[in-house]
C-alpha cells in the first residue's frame, strides 16, 4: 500500500463550478497529490434554467481544464436543473466505482444520497475517508427526516473519517460540536479564482468610469454593490431599505445587484413604492464582467440570513473596496474583523446596516484602511494554499494511522 506522495485521491463533487475548478487546478498542480474530481451531474456545463438566478446558467469550458475529473450518471429526477437536497444525486455508479479503485483517500461531504454511497464504498474497501463540508451553527436547521437523519448520522461519519476538512471557523467549529477532534482537522479555507481580477484592478478607473456610464451612474456617487441570488436567504432587501432610509435623509447613494433571482420583482416594486430611482439590476454575470462589476462600487454589502462560505466576499476583497456584512454570513470571523477590515451587522437590523454605511459615506480613510486589512488577510485564502490542507491531512492519515 502506498504510504508516501504521489496520494491518489478522489474528490466527490456534485457539479462543475468555476469556484471549485481553481481549487482543483491547484490539486493537480501539486506534485504529491495525484487527482480524480468525480463530478455526479453535469449541471452548469450545458445551458440550464437556474430558479434562483432565474437565467440560463453555462460556466465557460475553463471550469474542466487543468485537472483529471470524470462524470457519473445521475438518476435523480431534476429535470434540467441544478442537483438540489438529499435526493438530488443518485449515482449507483459511484459505489461501485470507488469498491473497485485503489485510490489512497476518498474526499467527500454528507449532503447527499451519493455522497453516503461514496461513503460507504470507501469503508467496504478500506479507504481512507475525509470528511469536508460548510455547515455551522449559526442557522438551526428546520425540522426534517433527512435533517434528524444526518444529525443522527453525523457523529459516526466523524468518528470513522480518518481526517477532516473545514472551510472557516464556524465551519469548524460544527464539526467539533459532533465530535471531530482538534488534531484531525485541516483547513481548505473558502477561497475563490481571484487570478482574473488581476489585470482589471489594474485598470481600476477605466473600468469604473466605463460601468458606470453604462447604467447612468455619476462619476461622483456613492454605490452599493451586492453579488449572489437574488433569493430572500440572501436578504436583498435590506439593502434596498437601507439606501430608502439614507435617502429621506437627503444623502445619496445607489444599490447596484449584481445577479438575478425571485426578489428581483420585489425590489423593483419597493423601489418603485418609495421613489428610489437609484438602482440597478445587472442579471447574471460571470468571468470578466462579473469581476469588473465589484469595481463600479465603493463598499460591497452582504446581508444574508445564512450563508456559510460566499466566495463573492473573497472577491470584493480582491477587488480592494470595504465590505458590509451580516452575522449571518460564515466567513464574518475570518474575513472580516469588525471595525478593521470590515463592518458586521445583526441578521434584518437595516437601521444598523444603514448606520455603516452612513460612516462609509462620509470618511474615505476609514474605507482604505477597511479595505487594506481585509486584502492583506486574504492572502492566505487561495486555492494553493488549500491544496496544501488536503496533502497535510493525507500526510497525517498515513503518518499516523496507517502503516
């Protein structure tokens, strides 16, 4: 049995995502690990209706370049829309894939029916398994039989994983709460592709000027930005009655939303109630124009309600403007510190939202030294310093428990 690098291991990954593809890159780019991405459905390499970005979703054909990957038949009724809940991937082709390969450690989460048959196969055959996930603690899941069946389930997919894999300190933190232990634990910390934002922070003004001529928006004027779903976990809106708020006080600022989905009508109608004429809905945007659109603001808000490791706030950062956001969001204790390298606010407190962004809007150092912090904070979150996780924890799998 192979005890020293090259590692074989396979990651279990539900579809392409552009997010996850420079991680993967990064993988295969490290020299002691030795890749296979299985991928359970093929979502997001075709054309197909997302219901929460309510447009057509296709990742360019970068997101399968630069590392081994292989597809599996899904059986799962879904018709041709994004793999969703427990019942979302049914692949028996997985099981018996991994009951018959010699890979030195199976990477996989517990989300799913796949994702336990994996599971299994890797404990029928001996292999290796680590854990990973982005859970936390700070949302109570609803009641459900699948929800009492992982909770139930949990505790022992722990204790039989060999190591496991956390995304931030919250995410963390879940795991230690049902019973992983300290020395088990590796980090592959929420990173995203930053690598084509380089050259259009470069050309930070042209891009600027460029983005707000195109939807009317003055050289001068303070802008909101927020970039996701428009889906009410996101909690869009109250962005939207922040900026009504600011405005009846006669300072103006403007929302721009950077995505699409079902709050769409909702905010249009509210604007439209309160005669806010100061907002912009972009749609979908993706590669470069999604990076250029960051530049078109001066401080990004997320106000979600629950959202464990959004990647668009490692790109705000990237992208060098000050960031708003909610206790909700995952990432507020290792992104952002409140007051240093960003602004944190209670889940649907709009008067405190608006209370931050007031203190943005009338003291631009207070801005650069936000923005400075968080950037420099973000330098250990890349997809290579993550590829580093995962060969420490099969360092340590075969170091110490195997021999």
């Amino acid at each position: 049995m192979r005890v020293t690098p090259p590692y074989k291991v396979a990651l279990l990954s539900y579809h392409p995502i552009s997010y996850h593809a420079a991680f993967y890159r990064a993988v295969h780019n490290d020299n002691r690990l030795l890749e296979m991405v299985l991928y359970l459905d093929t979502f997001g390499i075709c054309s197909a209706f997302d219901a929460e970005f309510q447009d057509k979703v296709k990742w360019g054909n970068e997101v399968l370049t630069g590392y081994r990957l292989r597809f599996f038949k899904n059986f799962a009724w879904k018709g041709k829309g994004r793999p969703i809940g427990p019942l979302g991937c049914i692949n028996p082709g997985i099981f018996f894939h991994i009951c018959f390969s010699n890979y030195d450690a199976i990477v996989t989460d517990y989300a799913s029916f796949s994702a336990w048959l994996a599971y299994a196969a890797a404990l029928i055959r001996g292999i290796p398994i680590i854990l990973r996930g982005e859970s936390d603690l700070v949302k109570e899941r609803p009641r459900s039989l699948w929800v009492s069946l992982k909770n139930l389930a949990l505790p022992y997919m722990i204790s039989r994983a060999m190591a496991v894999l956390y995304s931030c300190k919250k995410n963390k933190e879940y795991f230690m709460r049902y019973g992983a232990k300290e020395e088990s634990l590796f980090p592959i910390l929420s990173s995203a592709d930053t690598s084509q934002f380089a050259n259009i922070v470069d050309k930070r003004d042209y891009v600027r000027r460029s983005l707000r001529e195109r939807y009317g928006i003055p050289d001068d004027a303070f802008v909101i930005v927020f970039v996701g779903r428009l889906i009410p976990r996101k909690r869009p809106m109250d962005i939207l009655q922040a900026c009504i708020q600011i405005d009846s006080e006669g300072q103006r600022v403007w929302c721009i939303f950077v995505g699409d989905g079902p709050s769409h009508r909702d905010l249009e109608a509210i604007a439209k109630r309160h005669n806010f004429q100061r907002i912009v809905i972009t749609g979908f945007q993706h590669g470069e124009e999604l990076a250029q659109h960051y530049l078109i603001g001066d401080t990004f808000v997320l106000p979600s309600e629950w959202d464990p490791t959004p990647k668009a706030l490692n790109e705000a950062i990237t992208c060098g403007i000050p960031s708003i956001v909610s206790a909700g969001v995952g990432l507020a204790d290792d992104l952002i510190i409140d007051g240093v390298s960003g602004l944190i606010f209670p889940v649907g407190n709009v008067a405190c939202l608006a209370t931050h962004i007031r203190r943005l809007l009338v003291d631009n150092r207070f801005c650069d030294r936000l923005a400075e912090s968080a950037t420099e904070m973000a330098k250990e979150w890349t997809p290579a310093k993550n590829a580093e996780g995962l060969t420490a924890a099969l360092s340590y799998i075969y170091a110490g428990h195997k021999s």
